[in-house]
C-alpha cells in the first residue's frame, strides 16, 4: 500500500467510524432498533479500526517519525492528508491531532530543502494546525499546557512568516501565493492570541490593537498593493475589521478601557458599511446576524445603547435570523450570543424576564445540538459550550446545571449519557442495600440518615460523575486509532473539569469529591489524577461506590468503550475480589456477594442498560418533534 493509498483509507475509515458512532433518527424506527444499532455499530467500529490500524501503522506512521527527506510523492500524499482533515475556515475537522502531526512533519521536511515556496506553505498549514489544537485543547485548562504549548509554536511559526512582511524580503518572493500567505498570516495571527474569558493587562491590549490596526493600514500601502495586486484586499480589509471587532468578545472579557472601546465601535461600524457594501460576494462567510452582534455589542460598551436594550435586541436577533440549518454562521448565532447575553448579568439578581431569555436560550441550545448533524464542527461546538458551562446560571423552574450537562451529553454521544444514568441507577443500588447492611458508614454523606434522600443523592452523584467528558468528546470518539500519550492526559483531565464546574453550583457541590475522585484508587497508589486523596472526607464512602459503579458499567458494557461483548457481573466480581483494598474499598466484595445485591445489579446491568438506550431514542425522537 503507497502512502496516498494510506492516506484515503484513514480518510475513508475516520469518516465511515463516526458515521457509524451517532446513528440519525431517520435510520432507524423505534427504541429498540436504536440500541440494537448502536451495537451492531460499534462492533463494526471494532473491525474498522483494526484496518486503518493497520494502514496508519504500516505506510503513515513510519512516514510521520522518519528523520529523512520527504520523497515529492509522500509531500503530495501529506498534502492530500492535511486537506481532508481539516476545513479551518468552517471550523470543521476529522481529527485534530494527527492533522498536527501531519503538518509538522511537512513544515520540518520543508525546512531543510532549499524551497521557500514550499517553507511558506508549509509554515502557513502549521499555523493553521496549531490554532486548530489551541481552540481543541484551550478548554482544559487549567488542566492541561497542550493550549499554551500549540499557541507558542503557531505564533513563533506565524512570525516567521511575518519576517517575509519587510518590504525586501517581499518583493523577492517569487509565486504570488507566497505573497498571500504572508499577508494573510498579518491578520491570522490574532486568533492565536485569543484569551477566552480571561481579563489581559493594559499593554496586551493594546498590543493586540496595534497588530490589528498594522494589518489593516497594509491595504492603502502603495507598495503592498503593487507587489501583490492579486491578493485579495477586499477580503483583506473585512476579516481584519472582524477581528477587531471580536476583540470585546463576550461583552469585554478582556478589559478594554473607554477610549479603546470608542475605537473598536468606530472600527465595528466600518465593518457593518463593509458588509452591507459587499455582502453579495460568496466568499463573505457572517451573516448578518452575526455582523449585528458585534455592532450591538460595541455599541454597548461604547456607551451608545443601555444594557438592558443590549439584551432586547439580542434576543430578537436570534428570534429573526434562526435558520433549520447547521453551518458555522449558524453556529455562532446559537452558541455565542447566549454568552454575550449572560456576561451581562448579575446571577443573584435576575428578573423575570431575564430568567425567561436565558431558559429559552438554553432550550434552544439543547434542541440545535441535538438536531446538529455529528460528524461537523465539533471543535467550535465544544468549545462554545464549554464557556456556556462556565457561565451558567442555574434558574429556578427551568434548566438547572445537571440536566443541562446530561442532555448534552445526550446528543454530542449518547454511550456517555447512557454510561452516566448506569452508574447513577448503579450507585443508588449499591447506596439503597448498604444502608440496609452497614447504615453507620454513610454518616458522613449529606441526607443521612434518611434512606430515601441518601438514594437520591447517589443516584445525582452518579449521573454527574462524568460531566467533565463533555470537554474531551473530539478525543472520546478518536475510535479508528490508537491515542496518541498527550490525548491520554487530555482524557485524564476530565475528572478535574468537571468537579470544577460542579463546585460553582449549589445543588451539584456535594459531588465534586465524587467527580474528582471517580478514577482514583482506593490506597491512592494507581488511577488518576494523583494529586487527589480522599483520605477520611466524610463522602469517601460515596466516592468509592461510584468508583465502583462506573468500572462495572465500563465493564460490562458493548456500545462505545471495547469494541466487543461486555464481561459479565460474575467476571466484574472475580475483578473486584482481586482489586479489593488495592483498587476497591475492601467492603464492596462483602456487599456484592449479597444474592439481592446480585440481583438488582444484574437487573441495572441488563433490562435496565437496555432501557436507558431507549430513553435516549425517545429524548432525541421528542427534540425532532
């Protein structure tokens, strides 16, 4: 097999693989087909897999890890690669960290050959790589330095393509499309400095105004426009006003002071002109809609329109320009202005009308995320719902933090909504018949020593043990491949994601413990992360019954996690008996050999997995509606 032979088979198993990981509605007839399908589906997962195993490993991966020259068929074959995993421009991708990889290899290829043409082009796609693996990985942190180490190689290489900028070095270039990538990378780079919701220095700021401003002044420059009248200055001059018009982004997470917001809203409106002079060129990606956000937004923090009619006119822009469709302008108008919108507010302070907005932002969400076709998009998706967990606001009678996570988790992959209304059915079993042989152990979990509360409360912890997954879902569904050690730690970080949107709200506090610690060992000596120790929390008891929980289900289940038959309850407690006080806490064996034990968990395990597969045909079956 040649290497572009590789190549399209990984093309056409990564596709195929996730095609076959989210099954739509319209191919199957009732609940039942539904969880059948899935199974049936991942057990063909299982076969396609192994086969671009093998293609990865026999022609791409010695090609990727080699020290020698690139041949001009492997340059070609890499090429084809990079273009097919990734659609930057929609934010659309198939999979983000071989794509890195791929580009890093042709950029180090390029570098040692005496070709500038072909070092641009190559630095240009690892720009490209590295922004799209900052944007992936930017949500795990705290908890991960991928973002900050993706972002410095994607800005040093952006420099590098900027050193071709000085007026002697341009004029010696010798393909204008040299020419365009240099020009294009003058305003490109912004988007590595992106900082989400964290407030920069004074300095920064205006770092980051000038850059853009420099970008800009490059259209009227005598000489740029006569040493590349092909490049498109048009487009030039709307995409860096969009970028300075970005720069107040979820309502001035940033910190600009007042004369620099009077700037940017005179800038916004250059850019609102802009679009309505230009705005029938195909090649014009916003909306309108989205064009009006910024301009309301700037607006508003320029002075020129109250807060509150900021609000109003934000929530009839989603209700006059929502389209049934699901492209990146789409996307923006869905996900980013709910922010907008909730950065304005006080959460201890809504009123009426402002809890009513967000309600219906929220439903609104969950029904276009459910309805968003799988297998696009998924990067900017995740990452804007991340920042929507982070600012959510938990309003009474209408969506509260847990089940805005597990509906969610419900539509970007159903085996972990599944997985975690298991383990919640699980822990309240395994909660219900301890209290019945040893209450005294659950003293020290809230709502001892009421049986029904204790239930209650386990069965919640259990279902948000997981939540932080939803950060980590493009790694999760990395099925055709083995993962690579870093996305490891990307999925490692999950418990600690989660434990820390879970502690900001007051009905999900009591289960940090128990999401931070559901991976951890029970002497502490093995699973993850290390740095967590129960050791005498008053919750321990619970921590360990929903560590015990999730391995079971993950055990014992066929859909989305081994590729194959699940073991059984019988094979799980020969597991738990060898791990008992090294993995397990010693007293989970006693309770396991209890025959009632055995059987509602067979019963969880069996009828109700089952179940739990069909209520999320029937979640997903109601959205459609």
């Amino acid at each position: 097999m040649t290497l572009k032979e590789a190549a399209e088979k990984f093309v056409e198993y990564s596709v195929w693989i996730r095609e076959l990981s989210a099954p739509q509605l319209g191919e199957v007839k009732s609940a039942e087909e539904y969880r059948e399908k899935l199974v049936l589906n991942f057990m063909r997962i299982g076969d396609i897999a192994r086969l671009n195993g093998e293609a990865i490993s026999s022609c791409l991966a010695p090609v990727l890890q080699s020290q020698r020259l690139l041949s001009e068929d492997e340059v070609e074959a890499l090429l084809y690669l990079k273009e097919q995993l990734l659609d930057a421009y929609q934010m659309d991708n198939l999979d983000i960290p071989v794509l890195y990889l791929v580009t890093q290899r042709l950029y180090e290829d390029a570098e040692r050959k005496n070709d500038v043409s072909g070092l641009i082009r190559a630095m240009d796609d690892y720009v490209m790589a590295c922004y799209t693996l900052f944007s992936m990985t930017r949500r795990l942190l705290p908890f991960s330095e991928s973002a900050n180490v993706s972002r410095e190689k994607g800005i040093r290489m952006a420099n590098n393509i900027l050193e071709y900028l000085a007026p002697a070095r341009f004029a010696r270039l010798p393909d204008p499309a040299d020419k365009e990538a240099v020009l294009i990378n003058s305003r490109y780079i912004m988007a590595l400095y992106e900082e989400q919701l964290s407030p920069t220095d004074d300095a920064t700021r205006k770092k980051y105004l000038a850059m853009l401003e420099r970008a800009l002044a490059l259209k009227d420059d005598p000489f740029y426009l006569e040493h590349a009248p092909e490049f498109d200055w048009t487009y030039h001059e709307f995409r860096t006003l969009h970028y300075l018009a970005n720069l107040t982004g979820f309502f001035n997470a940033s910190g600009y002071d007042a004369s620099q917001l009077s700037k940017i809203n005179a800038y916004t409106g250059q850019l609102e002109s802009f679009w309505q002079m230009h705005k029938s060129r195909e090649d014009i990606p916003d909306r309108e809609s989205t064009v009006q956000m910024h301009v309301l937004r700037n607006a508003c923090l320029a002075g020129k329109m109250s807060v509150p009619a900021f609000r109003r006119k934000l929530v009839e822009l989603v209700r006059n320009n929502f389209r049934e469709n699901y492209d990146y302008e789409e996307m923006v108008l869905t996900t980013s202005v709910p922010i907008e919108y909730i950065r304005t507010l006080d959460p201890h302070k809504l009123n009426k009308t402002q809890k009513e907005d967000v309600t219906r932002f929220y439903r609104h969400l969950v029904r276009y995320v459910h309805k968003m076709p799988k297998n696009g998009h998924l990067t900017f998706l995740l990452s804007e719902l991340a920042l929507i967990l982070d600012n959510f606001i938990d309003i009474d009678n209408g969506i509260d933090f847990e089940t805005m996570c597990l509906d969610l988790l419900a539509a970007v992959h159903p085996p972990t909504y599944v997985h975690s209304l298991s383990v919640a059915d699980l822990t309240a079993c395994l909660v219900r018949h301890l209290f019945r042989k040893h209450p005294e152990m659950l003293s020290g979990v809230p709502g001892y020593p009421d049986p029904v509360a204790l239930e209650e409360l386990a069965w919640h912890a259990g279902a948000c043990h997981d939540i932080g997954k939803l950060f980590v879902v493009e790694t999760i569904i990395t099925y055709g491949r083995n993962l690579y050690d870093r996305e490891f730690e990307w999925i490692r970080s999950h418990p600690e994601l989660g434990a820390s949107l879970l502690a900001k709200h007051e009905r999900t506090a009591p289960f940090t413990n128990v999401a931070r610690g559901h991976h951890r060992w029970y002497n502490g000596k093995g699973g993850y992360p290390e740095s967590y120790h129960p050791g005498d929390a008053p919750d321990r008891v619970l921590v360990d019954l929903v560590m015990c929980a999730d391995c079971l289900d993950a055990a014992t289940d066929s859909v989305g996690r081994s590729y194959k038959q699940g073991k059984t309850l019988d094979d799980f407690i020969v597991e738990l008996r060898e791990g008992s006080g090294t993995q397990f806490a010693p007293f989970l064996t006693e309770l396991f050999e209890d025959p009632e034990v055995y059987r509602d968990l067979d019963h969880v395990l069996n009828a109700g997995r089952d179940e739990k597969y069909c209520q999320t045909y029937r979640i997903l079956e109601n959205v459609l509606k």
